[in-house]
C-alpha cells in the first residue's frame, strides 16, 4: 500500500470480525469497526496498541441509523454484520439481515465508496449436508424459501433465508451501480482459536466460542458434533479472504464476485477424535464416545476460480491439524480459565 487506507467493517466485535480487524491492521491498513453498547468500549480497549489507526463506532442500529459522518474517509467497506440466529423474531430476523445490508451499500455508495465485501454464506448457495457428490457454483441458490423456513419455526432455517435474501438484495442493487465493485464470500461452518485481541468473558458463555461450540461438544464424552457440518473453513482463512477481496481485480475483468469458501481438507468425526487422542493424550478420557457418522467433507470447489478472484491457493489454507488442535488447546485453555474462577463447565447446547 502506497498510504494507508481506512476501512469500515461492520460486526467487529464478532468471531470473524476480531480476525478480519486484526489482520488488516497487521498489513498497516487503518480501520473503522461498528460495536454496539459496551462491547464498543472492550473493542477499543483491545486494539489500545494500534493507537489512532483503530477507532470504534456505535452504530445501534445498522438496518436504519444514517452514520454519513462515520463513511468520511473510508476507501471500502467490509460488511460483517449479521442477525444470528435464535436471538429475534423470525420476521424481524429476515428483514433485518436485507435492511442492514442494503442500508450500509447504499450509504457507502453516498458517501463516494466505490468497493464493498459482504460476508454471505454456504447457506445462501445450498442446503447442508449437502447430497455426497454435490458439486456448488457461484450461481447456485439455496431452494428454501422465506415460507418454509418460518412454517418449520427453526432458527437455522430461518438464518438460511435470511442470507440468501440479503445477498440477492444486494446483487440486484449492484446489478443496477455498477461503478461500485462488489464482492461476496459465501463460507461453510468456520473454526478455529480466536484472534489474539479478542476478549473472553470472566463467565462461561457459549457465544464466546461462536460455531466453535460445534468441536467443544467433542470434549464431552456424551458430546454431538452437529450433522449439518458437513464442511467447514479456518476462520482466519475466512478473514484472509475478506482482506484478500479488497485488491481483487475488478469485476469487468472477473466477471460477477461471488466466491464460495471452504477448506481444501477434511476428515470424518472418527478420524477427528482419533488425531486428538493421538496428539492431545490428556484429552483422551474425555473425548465423545458418540461416533456420528458426519463427514468433514471437501466441497470441489472451483479453485482457479477462488485464485483468480482473491489471489488465493489451496497451499495458503490452513490443514485440519492446525485448525483442530489450535482450536481445541484454545477451548480448554479457556476452560481452565473459568473453572480456576469457580465456575461450573457444562456441554453446550446444539
């Protein structure tokens, strides 16, 4: 980088977005993160070494608030965040997640921004577990509709949609400015430790390991590690990828940015357990004795299409090793943690 340019990123105070932060600020880019309530001020704290090249805003919400002011200066915008699921109505969830993606696109295209990544989903393209043989193209969209997912009154349904109208919305806008260069990713299931600047909470809380629950439940002898994750990405190649897309070629070389993310690896749940006890051995006595027959499978994806796009390699993926075992020294590290502290550890929830 000739001088150093700011970036806008939405949801920095999640899982992947401590990643996306980090990362940028390590390549000497200077970033803008939204937080909302008195997770801004523990964001702020965290980045305290980055000095004046990390700020926070709060922003309540994305969907609605006009934060032109905030726009001021910033060379692109990375969009991260999103409803989860679970936490709100059903309705509210699926309007929210198109409100608050159009409602940043539009404002950034206002405000002169003339490049913008949005974090999508697996679960906009298709449907997991996928069909064994399955092969997904940028061009496939997942068959659920808003109807089904709100008569099955199942959060992760709902979520679902809720990606894949978001991003549709968003698509049809781009379609229409086509001056502003727009990118998404559409990762699977993502693991991995979290990023160095992220702060845990003193308290046992799942929402602190975010889908790394999934491979916590594996460290309970009656743990289930869930069907539906039948692929999944190291989060930090996720936020390479975010970073990745900001030098991209544009799309009038590449054609429509729409790259589907997941790691060139994979491994069965038996195979997992088995590489834990043969790496971790104190984790032994401990691991789940329930062999769900999921697979960690490797989607064939189009991988000279992910390179012409984000300049990326399968060799610049993280191998399963790394992901799991830095994953799970990470989850018990915490743990530890918490039971020094007094408090009582239970499997999570699926």
């Amino acid at each position: 980088m000739s001088s150093p340019e700011l970036i806008f990123v939405t949801g920095a105070s999640g899982f992947l977005g401590a990643h996306v932060i980090h990362q940028l600020l390590e390549k000497g880019y200077h970033v803008r993160g939204t937080a909302r309530g008195t997770k801004a001020d523990d964001l702020q704290a965290s980045y305290a070494r980055y000095g004046d090249r990390f700020q926070v805003v709060k922003i309540a919400d994305i969907g609605h608030d006009q934060f032109p002011e905030v726009l001021k200066g910033v060379s692109a915008v990375l969009h991260l965040a999103t409803p989860m699921p679970g936490k709100i109505g059903f309705e509210e969830q699926l309007k929210g997640a198109v409100d608050g993606t159009m409602n940043v696109v539009i404002q950034a295209e206002k405000a002169g921004i003339r490049k913008v990544v949005v974090t999508s989903s697996i679960a906009a393209v298709q449907m997991l577990p996928a069909v064994p043989g399955t092969s997904f193209t940028d061009k496939d969209w997942t068959p659920m509709t808003k109807e089904h997912a709100i008569a099955s009154k199942n959060p992760v349904a709902v979520y679902v949609v809720s990606k894949k109208l978001s991003e549709q919305a968003l698509w049809k806008w781009a379609d229409k400015h086509p001056h502003v260069d727009v990118t998404t990713l559409n990762p699977t299931f993502f693991f991995g430790p979290l990023a160095p600047n992220f702060p845990v909470p003193p308290v046992p809380t799942m929402s602190t390991f975010s889908t790394n629950y999934m491979v916590y439940n594996l460290l309970f002898p009656k743990g289930v590690f869930p069907p539906m994750a039948t692929t999944y990405i190291d989060v930090r190649d996720v936020a390479a990828a975010h970073v990745a897309a900001l030098s991209s070629p544009p799309t009038s070389k590449v054609g429509r940015k729409r790259v589907i993310l997941s790691s060139p690896h994979g491994a069965s749940v038996p195979q997992l357990l088995q590489l834990l006890a043969e790496k971790r051995p104190a984790l032994k006595g401990r691991l789940t004795g329930v062999l769900t027959k999921t697979e960690l499978d490797v989607l064939p994806l189009d991988w000279a299409r992910v390179d012409a796009v984000l300049g990326l390699k399968k060799s610049d993926f993280r191998t399963l090793e790394e992901t799991f075992l830095q994953t799970v020294d990470e989850l018990v590290q915490i743990e530890e943690g918490w039971k020094r502290a007094g408090h009582a550890i239970r499997k999570p929830k699926l």
